[in-house]
C-alpha cells in the first residue's frame, strides 16, 4: 500500500506524493473496485481518481477518474493531499503504458476496461482502435455501429440514411415530426384560448352588469376553430343557460371541428331543452358528414346516447337510417347485481330491504365484497353509504353492514351475478314512425320484414330527367 503524501509549505512535494506519481506499476490492486485514490484538493474539496503526471506542463497534474474518458487537470498546488486505495486505475495505467500502437492493442485495452467497470475508458480505446484502422470490426460492433450497404454507421447515421429525422431525443419518419409539432403547436394555442375563456366565464358569473355583456360579446366574436375544445372544456358542463350559449358560440364557428362538436353537444346533453337549442344551431350544417356522425353514434353501448342520436336522426329526416335504427330498437346490456341467496330468513331478507335484488355490488377483493349500504333518509336528503364485508363469518351481535344479517355465513350473503336488462327505445321508435310512416310497435321481426320488402332508401328522386 503506498504511503499518503503531502506537498510541503515551500511548494515542493514529499517523497512518498512522489512514489504514488512515479511508480504507477509497483501497485496492486484488490478486488474492491468501486473505489479509487482519495484527492484532497485546496479549498476542502475532494474527488476519487488516480494522480498522473501531465505530460505537457511539468507544473500541473491530471486525474483519471473511473467515470470520463478525459482526465482533469490541476495546478500541483491545488492538491492537497492522495490517500491511495487500490483500484483498476492502477494497472489501467500500466497496460495503458505498455499497449501497442495497434487497432487490436486498443481493442484488447477496451475489452480490459470494459471487463473492469470502466465503460468511459473502454469506449476511448475502441475510438482509438477505429482511429488506427477504420475497418476494424470488433470495435466498430462494441461501439454499437451497424454495417450497411458496404460501410460502417452509428445508429444515427443509420437511422438518418432510412430517411428518419430526430425528434425530442428520438428518431421519427418526417410525417409524424411535422404530425407532433402540429399537435404541440395546436395545444400551446388552445391553452391560451382555454385561459382566455375561463376569464370570460368568470366575468360572465360575477362581473358587473357592463362586464357581463362585454363578456359575452367576446364569446360570440370568437371564429377560430382552435378555440372549439377549450369552449367544450370550459363550458361543457355548466349550467344550462351557459350551455346554451356554448351552442351558440359553436355554431358562429366556421369548419368541421364546430360541426363535430355540436353533434358531440346533442350526443351528451341531458336537458331536452338545452338539446333541442343546440339541434337547432346544427340543422344549417346539415349534411353526410352529420348524418354518419349520429348514425355511427348508434351502436354505443349507453342507452342516452343511443336515444338521442335516434332523436337527431329523426329531426334530420335521415331516412338512410332506418336499418340501423331497426338494429337498436331493442337493446339489452348486462349489469352484476346481488340477489338474495335462497336460504336467507324472513328476518335477514327484511333487513336487506324486503323482496327484490340486494344490495347495488361496488367493488370485490381477495379478501371480501364492497357493497352499497341502505339509504339513510334525513330531512330532504337520502344518503348511501359502502360497506365492506369479508369473506368469513360475520361477529354476532354485530350490525352487519349494508344490512347483511349478522353471524349468517357467506354462503347465506347474496350473490353477484350477471342479469340482462332489456330496453325499449322510445326515441327510436319515434324516429321510425317519422321516417317510415309505419308503425310496427316494437316488433323488430315486423320491422325487418318490411325493410326487406318495402323499404325505399331514396323515396324521392335525386336528379329528374326532363319528358319530351
């Protein structure tokens, strides 16, 4: 172990400082190398590295460290003091000296360096391998380069010669470049647009009466349809009356972002009256592009939806329409719900509510079900509650939650299980009858039948050809 030096007041160094700079070689390492010489440097500061004499300034010294392919350099009097502890930079520094001048000299040192936890150092000698013969392969393979088309490439240059472009860190094809900084440039717009409302919206609310009605003037001068997401995300779900004036500043805005959002507007409005003002502000946009927006809007799996689109349709007179509204006249969807188990006592089917299915099921676990609990009426209010209830035998004497029986066995709680619920849709009955003139009720048989036999697409004609 070599011994710790010390530079004296006079400038000049210590004996042993001059062992560890000059006798690299005579230093054996152990099999700890996860450390390195220990440098204390003027001012209190200190790194790990390995002290080697600078070759170009006889007055400074360099510092290997065992991350970095380049060493620092330090003026002599910047250094302290080296407490030595052994490391792969100690015979690093011997096979460095001793290494010919070869690409597979270098080669074999990047291998050592590589092997010995100094990935910097290895990916120096590779360079250097590649730098005394450009051919090299071994090195050009470590190095991550690819051969095509008679030649060596980085994964850069490979990518670029494929025709991608680098983007954020990452190499894409050039429509998808121009495709995300579109995107970036339209969310930076519309987060202004979305602060900008949001401003209008509260001086719509608690600005003055003058303030109110400069507000709202703002809002219906608006035309750009970058604007058309934030007014949905501002307004969407508002109060009616601002509601309504969301569809009127929708339908001031020209292009089919507007178009599509007003359809979006009728598809998820609750209130028929906010529905039917915004309908009415669609109608002037008729056309296919609308139609197929409503009837595609058909085969979603919420009944509301469903409805109102078959509404819109039949204020559309979109007679095109009617087999898809025969498809859904019916439709069924599938729920999980408790129904009481067949061996539950009067008592226990009295306090889960009498007859009927049992308590709404919200979540299960490994360990037990999370069910609704009864309703807990106060004066004008009727508040629910979860409870949890494990998979085991409930305390005795215990109320039991959602108004399970207590000490009954699981066996004797209800059971989850999958139960169809079939719908009759009454706006699209209304819009068949509309659309067709007849009325099958909702015999979906009927009504197939007469689609197949009757059924007129294109009731009048589109282009008239003049008689003689």
């Amino acid at each position: 172990m070599a011994a710790a030096g010390r530079r004296g007041r006079n400038g000049s160094w210590f004996p042993p400082i001059g062992l560890v700079i000059g006798l690299w070689g005579g230093i054996a390492w152990a099999s700890v190398t996860a450390h390195a010489d220990v440098i204390l440097l003027r001012g209190g500061g200190q790194i790990q590295g390995k002290v080697i004499p600078d070759p170009k300034n006889p007055d400074r010294v360099q510092v290997l460290l065992l991350q970095g392919r380049h060493p620092l350099s330090f003026h002599k009097g910047q250094v302290v003091e080296v407490i030595a502890k052994p490391s792969p930079l100690d015979e690093y520094i011997v096979k460095r000296a001793r290494a010919a001048g070869t690409a597979q000299a270098q080669f074999e040192l990047g291998a050592w360096c590589d092997q010995n936890k100094l990935p910097d150092l290895a990916k120096l000698h590779y360079e250097n391998a590649l730098g005394l013969d450009a051919e090299f392969g071994p090195a050009h393979k470590k190095l991550g380069h690819v051969y095509h088309d008679g030649s060596w490439l980085t994964r850069d240059d490979l990518s670029a010669a494929q025709g991608l472009v680098k983007f954020k860190g990452r190499w894409i094809t050039a429509e998808e470049k121009s495709k995300r900084e579109a995107e970036a440039q339209t969310t930076a717009v519309q987060t202004t647009w979305t602060r900008r409302i949001k401003l209008l919206r509260q001086a719509l609310i608690h600005g003055p009466d003058d303030r109110r009605r400069e507000a709202e003037s703002q809002l219906m001068a608006i035309r750009d349809p970058e604007a058309v997401t934030p007014l949905v995300r501002v307004f969407g779900q508002d109060d009616p009356p601002r509601r309504i004036l969301l569809a009127l500043v929708l339908s001031s805005i020209a292009g089919r972002e507007a178009t599509a959002a007003l359809v979006r507007r009728i598809l998820d409005e609750p209130d028929a009256e906010v529905r039917s003002v915004t309908f009415d502000h669609l109608k002037p946009r008729d056309g296919p592009s609308v139609t197929g927006q409503f009837t595609r809007a058909l085969a979603s799996e919420n009944i509301s939806v469903i409805n109102r689109a078959a509404w819109a349709l039949g204020n559309l007179n979109a007679v095109e329409s009617v087999p898809r509204l025969v498809a859904v006249l019916i439709t069924q969807e599938q729920r999980i719900v408790l129904e009481p188990p067949p061996n539950l006592s009067p008592a226990g089917a009295m306090m889960m509510g009498g007859a009927g299915p049992g308590p709404s099921l919200k979540a299960m676990t490994n360990s037990g079900i999370v069910l609704q609990s009864p309703p807990v009426v106060g004066p004008g209010v009727a508040a629910y509650g979860l409870s949890a209830v494990p998979f085991y035998q409930m305390t005795p004497g215990v109320a039991g939650p959602a108004g399970l029986l207590p000490g009954v066995q699981i066996n004797q709680m209800p059971e989850p299980k999958v139960a169809t619920f079939t719908y009759r849709n009454t706006e699209v009955l209304n819009a068949l009858q509309k659309l067709t003139g007849q009325d099958f009720g909702y015999d979906v048989g009927a009504w197939r039948s007469w689609v197949a036999r009757s059924f007129n697409p294109n009731p009048k004609p589109v282009r008239r050809v003049p008689q003689p």
